[in-house]
C-alpha cells in the first residue's frame, strides 16, 4: 500500500511535496505531509485496512512523533497486545510501528512480520528509516551536505538528485545517531542435517512444508478489501489459488482470479482451467502483440529497469494489472518459489553446496529484481502485491531443507517437494505441469524481442558499446540498448551502479 517520502536535516515541504506527486499512482487514495523537527514526512495512501481512520501521516497521541509507510505488518494485532493500546488512534497495521519505536527503540522492528518501508520523524529531533528484511517493499536514499532524502521510487527524484540516488538495503533501519544498522537477515539459514533422516522427505516434512506455507497465504489475506489472485497456471500461483480460494469461501466470499496472455498462450489455457476447478470469479486480459509493444516504454519507465528479462515478463504484468486494478486492490503472487525450491532450469546439475549458496544469492538479490518488478507493475495502477512464499517462515524452512531434496534430474521434476507437499490439493496435470517462463508462458517474449530489437541496427550496438552510452553500461544485445534508451529518456541521471539489479551491491 502506498508510496512514501522522507527528508531529514534542513527539510523543503516544497520539494517533498513535488516528489510526493510523482508517487500519485502508488497512492490514488489520499495524500498528505507533514513537518517535523528537523524532518518532513509525505504520503499517498493505497486505503486497504482501516479504510476510513487509518489516514497517514501517523501521530503518536502527543503529536510529537510521526510515521509514513509503506506496506502491511501481518503481526500487527499480536504486537498491539503488548503496547498501550490507549495510544493507537486507528486500527492500521502500520501504527504498531510508530509505538514499538517510541516506546522500545528501532531493534524492536525485527519483531515485525511483514512487508515494508517506512519513516518515523520527532518534534525532540528522532528520525528512523527503515525496509522489511526481504525488500518486497522499494526504499531509495539520497544522502547530500547533511540532507537525507528517502523516497519509495526513483521517479520521485528530481533530475538533479537522480545520481545521489542508492537503494535503501532491506533489514536494515538508520537513524542520525547510529547510522545504518542491520535489524534482520535472511541469509543466516543454513541445511539443517536433521531434516534428512533416511534421506527422502517424510510425511512430516511435507505436512509441515504445506502448513507454513498455507499458514503465510492466509495472513496475506488480511485486508478490508477484496483481495485476488494472479494466476498464470504454473505450479507457484495455482497453489496460492488453492489456499486463498479455501480462505474465502470460510469467509463467505468468491475469490477472483486474473490471468493475462496472447489468444494462444498456454498460461491462458492453464489458468483457465485453475479458475474453474476453484469456482473463482475468474478475468483475462488478452492481449495482440501490437498492444504489448505499444506499452513497453511505458512498462520500462515503470519499473524503473532496462534488464531485458525483467521487461519482458514485466510487459504482460502490467497489462494484467490494469485490469486486476479495475476489480481489487490486494492480489497475491507467487513470487519467490522459484528461488527457495529450485525451479529455474539452469539450477539442473548443480552440486549440493553451490545450488545453496546459489538459492541464498537469488533470495537475497530478489529485491532488486523479481520483487521490483512485481512492485512496480501492480503499484503502477494502485493495486498491491503480496508474495506469501517470500514469508520469513516459509524463507527459513525452505532454506534449511537439504538440498538434495531440491535437485532435478532426470527422473525428479523442479520443485519436486511443493508438487509433493500439495499432491490432493490439485489434478495432475496441473500439479505436474512443465515450468514456462512468464514472459514466454503468456507470449510477450518473442512479441517483444522481435519488435524491440528491430528499432536498433547492429551500428547503433557497436556505437554503444565501443563509444559511450550516455552514462550507462555497454549493452549486451539490440533488445537491451533499445531498453537502455527508454529508461534514459525517463530516469537520466541515474546510476545503475547504485540502483539496478545486477549492478546495485545493496
């Protein structure tokens, strides 16, 4: 939910104001700002629990303390129960933080489960900023003379801060005193030996696998408003599908489902047949290849990339985004199976030790890629995403599985232990399906590299790579440079050492 920013030492309500209006499509709602101290703090607001009183910025009773922030905080009524609920003027998940800080100080945060960004300015001169330990939700920084500017996206920047830019690393919070500090990690799991016993996953196993996980789709359910599902087909969306399907119908509700791809895509074909086995209320957003081509400087703009892979799957996203938009404002993904149980092809072969340190690496670079991507297509339109599988609980069991476990081979289909873990809970064919990329699954990614690289000649390549390139990296293929050119026109100035995926060391 929600777009922030932030500036502490010698603030400009002007200038936050004016970044604050470039974040309007992360928060339609509402927005409002204020100052505070030495600090200023602005916010547009997704409304999504406590619709009508949980308007931020958030104030502590005497007025003095501030909170603007981005995301929800799933624990947030199991913390409340140990706080001063005298205190709380709303029933929004993210005022749990604003007191947890002025009563015990930042390290209280890794208490907190959940998905976030946010900042806390003080009347008496306390400023905190700080990100969830996965970074599923953005945070930038810009540190000038004595200024710190924080903002939820790079757009928000004006042009002249743009090359001061970095990106806010998650599990991390900082304050004027003690500067940056690590709160929580991810990183820290390790393959647990006991796990093995007689060296295949027992029934043990795979119930506990299936109840975190069911476990992290129902909290993500939580929400004063409708909340869907975006369902390619594959393995990862379907069993959230399932979960959340379950979830509301106990509530009385029909869950909605929204899937996205050429006419005859296969992603298509296999949501379909998702959504009539759930009874969801089920749309699909087909598209031709003009129309992806049509949006993907737009989509580039959006997610604040020029990665190729990350554009292509980002182009169908956005457009089933828009459309999820237009019934919700919540919808759950299946972002991080992948990375936590193996499922990318390339994983195949690999020896035990580094396919661990290789899962380890892609979780904790997601923030930066996967989940910047998922964040901006949907918060594009003011819908918010939620990655169940990106839960802290899910995050450490499925790292402190034995690897061999997660192995492919010949006889053993990639996530082999999720198929398993779920095995009655849908048909085989589904259940069993082959992986597709996104982008290929719904059909953007012959439409776009086909089109997109036509736009440059192998010269215009050549030129890029052996005479400058505007300040950015030599481009690998046609595709990108076309990419390159479209997110400079966009976001100049901004340095891909500092922000973008496989540049960016935060």
């Amino acid at each position: 939910m929600c777009g922030i920013v932030a500036q502490h030492g010698a603030p400009d309500p002007v200038a936050g104001r004016r970044m604050l209006r470039r974040l309007a499509h992360r928060g339609p709602d509402d927005a409002d700002g204020v100052t505070t101290g030495p600090s200023w703090l602005g916010h547009r607001r997704l409304s999504i629990v406590d619709v009508e009183g949980g308007r931020q910025p958030l104030s502590t009773p005497d007025g003095r303390l501030h909170l603007v922030g981005n995301g929800e905080i799933y624990n947030h009524a199991a913390l409340g129960c140990a706080l001063s609920r005298e205190r709380f003027s709303s029933e929004s998940d993210n005022e749990v933080a604003l007191h947890l800080f002025d009563q015990y100080g930042p390290a209280a945060l890794a208490d907190m489960r959940g998905m976030f960004a946010l900042c806390i300015g003080g009347d008496d001169g306390r400023f905190l900023a700080a990100r969830d330990p996965v970074g599923v939700k953005p945070l930038y920084w810009a540190r000038r003379e004595g200024r710190v500017v924080f903002a939820s996206e790079l757009r928000a920047y004006d042009p002249d801060w743009r090359g001061d830019v970095e990106l806010f690393p998650p599990g991390h919070y900082w304050t004027p005193a003690e500067g940056l500090v690590r709160f929580a990690s991810i990183s820290r799991h390790e393959p647990d030996g006991a796990w093995a016993g007689d060296g295949e996953p027992g029934s043990a196993v795979l119930g506990r696998i299936r109840e975190t996980l069911e476990s992290a789709i129902r909290r993500r359910m939580m929400a004063d408003v409708p909340v869907g599902v975006l369902l390619s087909g594959g393995l990862d969306s379907s069993l959230v599908a399932v979960v959340a399907a379950e979830h509301a119908r106990r509530a009385g509700m029909t869950l909605r489902t929204f899937a996205v791809g050429t006419p005859t895509s296969p992603d298509l074909a296999a949501a379909r047949g998702v959504a009539r086995l759930l009874g969801s209320e089920h749309h699909e957003r087909v598209y031709t290849a003009e129309e992806a081509v049509d949006v993907v400087e737009e989509v580039v703009a959006a997610i604040e990339s020029y990665e190729p892979s990350l554009v292509r799957s980002a182009v169908p996203n956005f457009l089933l985004a828009e459309l999820a938009a237009t019934h919700v404002k919540v919808v759950l993904t299946g972002e991080g199976a992948d990375e936590l149980f193996a499922g990318y092809e390339y994983l195949r072969g690999v020896d035990d030790e580094a396919l661990h340190t290789e899962l380890r690496r892609t979780v904790e670079g997601l923030h930066k890629l996967n989940l910047q991507r998922c964040d901006r297509v949907t918060m594009a339109h003011g819908l918010e995403a939620r990655v169940p599988f990106l839960d802290l609980d899910v995050i450490a069991l499925g790292l402190s599985l034995p690897v061999e476990w997660k192995i492919a081979s010949d006889g053993r289909m990639e996530k082999h232990l999720l198929r398993t873990a779920f095995e009655d809970a849908l048909p085989e064919e589904i259940l069993w399906r082959r992986k597709a990329q996104f982008g290929d699954g719904s059909g953007a990614a012959e439409v776009l590299r086909e089109h997109v690289a036509a736009a440059v000649s192998d010269a215009d390549l050549d030129a890029a790579r052996t005479g400058g390139n505007g300040g950015l990296p030599a481009p690998r293929t046609r595709e990108e440079l076309a990419y390159q050119r479209m997110f400079r026109r966009h976001l100049g100035g901004v340095r891909p050492e500092r922000v973008l995926g496989r540049f960016a060391t935060a």
